[in-house]
C-alpha cells in the first residue's frame, strides 16, 4: 500500500534527537498549502515523491547538512539559512520552481545540478551566503530572449542586451576554475550559454563575487571563450567593467558558448606616468598593485610595481574608514596581518582602488555528523 503524508501550514522539523528526514521509496510527501518546513540540522534524503505545492522547506542550524536521495526534489522555494561557515551539501539533483533564497551559509553543488524553473530565480545572493561548486555542478535556466535590455535570467549574474530576437538560450553557470589550451587558469565562476537564434549580436555583462576570484587580479581580467566545451579559450577582450561592482562586459557577441574571467596575459603594458619621456622609455613593468591571497582569511601581502620612487599605500574600510597607511617601494611587499572579516580597499596615488575581501577563515568541507535518527515516510 502506498504511504502518503499532506502537511498543512506550518511544518517545523528541528528536532534535536533526529538528523534526517527520510521519504523512503514508494512513499509521497505533499505540501499542502502555504507550508515552512524548517530542517534544523537535518539532512532531506528523498526516495520517494515530495510535492512542494507553494511551500518553503528552509535548512538551517549550525552543522553542515546533505540533500540526497535517489529522487530529484523540486522545491517551489528553496531557502539556505544555516550559520555562515555551515553549507548544505547537494547528493542528488535539485530544482525550483519559484526561488532560491539566502540569508546565510552556503548551497554546495558537489557536481550535481539545480534547475530553476522558468520564472524562478536567485534571492538574495551575497558575498557570504551563495551557491559555490569548486569540485563541479551547475544551476541552470533556459528562457526566451527577443530582444532582451539588460535581463539576468533566473538572477544568476549573465546580462543580456541585444536588439535580435536570441531564441531559446540555455545558461548555465558553474564554480570549477577553468583551463584548456589558451587559459591556464579562471576566477571560480563561468557560464555556458546556448542560444537558438542566428547570430545574437548580444551585449553580455558577467557579474561575480570577489570570493570567487581564485587569485585573479580584476583589475585586469578580461572575458575567455571556448566554443568547443572548454578544450580550446579565446582570449575576448572586454568593452567596460568595474570593480566595485564586480562586473565585466563585452559588447557585440556573435558567438557565446564557455565564458569565464582570467588576467589578460596578452593585453598590452600601459605604464600610467605624468611624465611622458618616461612613459615612453618604461614600457617593461607595469605600474600596478599585486594582493595575495585575496580573498584571504585576514593575513594577506601586497605590493605596487613599476614605481620610480617610495610611495604611500592607505588601507580603508568599504565605507571609506582608515584602517592603516603604508610607505611601500618598488616591488616591496608589505605583510598585513589578523584583518578582521569584511571587504576592504587599498589605495596608492595614480593607480585604481583595489579591493580586498577578508573571509575570516575557510568554510568546513565534508559530510554532516553521524545521524543518531531519522524521520521516516
């Protein structure tokens, strides 16, 4: 006989004693109603059927958790609210009709795949609470593009502008730093983006969060292509960006494919002098700033090349409080230690502000503890 459980209202599940929630096979789960499920350190292992209806199911807590099973499990939303070092772990794929939504700690794809619903979108995502994947996996989106201004599907940080009808686009974004012949290495973000219609003639914008920059300095990171599945990387000079509000964006692609960021090895050496004999004369070093690691859990090094003589390096906070000041020389590193958690911008005359982002300590990896329990349907 076929086992069935309809929640009404309001589900709390955050019982201490018990570490699963557990749809055995055979066996539906429906959410009847506007339902909050809230799985307080309790991993969601789905072998059977849950029906979300207009449902939430929130994981939250203190404790990495894993949502697993043999079945997909389509959300309508999909709610991360675990403490900041703590991440909710994908063992199976996942999707969502409505949305996913932030307030803190982290969705890990672990290779697996979240597929949004057309309308559905990201809620939320910020520099401490987002969706991450080092190791692989994907969240994705396919819509209908004609003549889109400036549209991110599903919010997953791709903007489209383009005055052609684009037809049918499939975007795809990962966290697993690229490489291939032409690109040794990427921030941790990239997109795959497919579309239907002929020639897109598109504006594209990529957005990013400074906790993927995986080393690259985005002051001079510029757009790769691979339209082969990644074996190949064309380098795509970008048309504008910022780096405060983390974005890069080239204007009339035909093509679209892999997309990624990485340091523009073969871009030109501008070197930003008053005086022009020696800018003329000084074209082997580059005046610029270099920051490792960033991000960083609070000890970090920086150095500014291609000076002619001493300088003054400041260190501000991200609402424009000093923090410290730096007489620095020419490829001089300068140590800075236990900075506390948060984003911070690092200025030298006559060169860009260059952002650093403190993250307080790495986020804990693996599984969630031992189950001493389970919920069973």
């Amino acid at each position: 006989m076929k086992k069935y459980l309809l929640l009404y209202k309001i589900l709390l599940v955050g019982l201490p004693a018990f570490a699963q929630l557990n749809i055995s096979s055979g066996a539906k789960m429906t959410a009847g109603g506007t339902v909050k499920i809230n799985l307080q350190n309790i991993d969601l292992i789905n072998n059977g059927t849950f029906t979300a209806a207009n449902s939430s199911v929130i994981f939250s807590g203190n404790v990495n958790n894993n949502l697993g099973g043999s079945s997909t499990t389509n959300f309508s939303e999909l709610v991360i609210a675990k403490d900041a070092a703590d991440s909710l772990f994908l063992q199976a794929n996942a999707g969502a009709s409505n949305k996913i939504t932030f307030t803190s700690g982290l969705i890990e794809l672990n290779q697996k795949t979240i597929s949004l619903g057309n309308n559905a979108f990201l809620n939320g995502e910020t520099e401490n609470s987002r969706i991450t994947g080092l190791n692989g996996g994907e969240v994705t989106i396919t819509v209908n593009l004609n003549k889109p201004n400036g549209v991110n599907p599903g919010n997953l940080g791709a903007i489209f502008t383009s005055g052609s009808n684009m037809g049918t686009v499939s975007i795809k974004r990962g966290h697993k730093d690229q490489s291939g012949n032409g690109l040794t290495g990427s921030i941790d973000r990239y997109f795959n983006v497919q579309a239907s219609g002929k020639k897109p003639n598109a504006t594209f914008r990529m957005t990013y969060f400074d906790a993927e920059l995986n080393t690259q300095d985005e002051n001079t990171m510029t757009f790769y292509q691979s339209t082969n599945n990644g074996v190949n990387w064309a380098n795509q000079p970008y048309s504008s960006h910022d780096v405060v509000a983390n974005w890069v964006e080239k204007n009339a692609m035909t093509s679209l494919g892999i997309l990624t960021l990485s340091n523009n090895v073969n871009a030109p050496i501008i070197v930003q002098s008053t005086d022009a004999s020696t800018a003329e004369k000084s074209t082997a070093i580059a005046k610029k700033i270099t920051v490792g690691p960033n991000p960083n859990n609070g000890n970090f090094w920086f150095m500014v090349s291609g000076m002619d003589k001493e300088t003054v390096a400041t260190l501000f906070t991200i609402d424009g409080k000093l923090i410290k000041q730096f007489r620095v020389g020419n490829l001089q590193r300068q140590q800075v230690n236990e900075m506390k958690s948060g984003i911070y911008i690092l200025k030298v005359d006559g060169l860009a502000p260059f952002r650093i982002v403190v993250q307080g300590g790495s986020n804990p990896t693996g599984n969630s503890p031992v189950n001493n329990g389970s919920i069973k349907f």
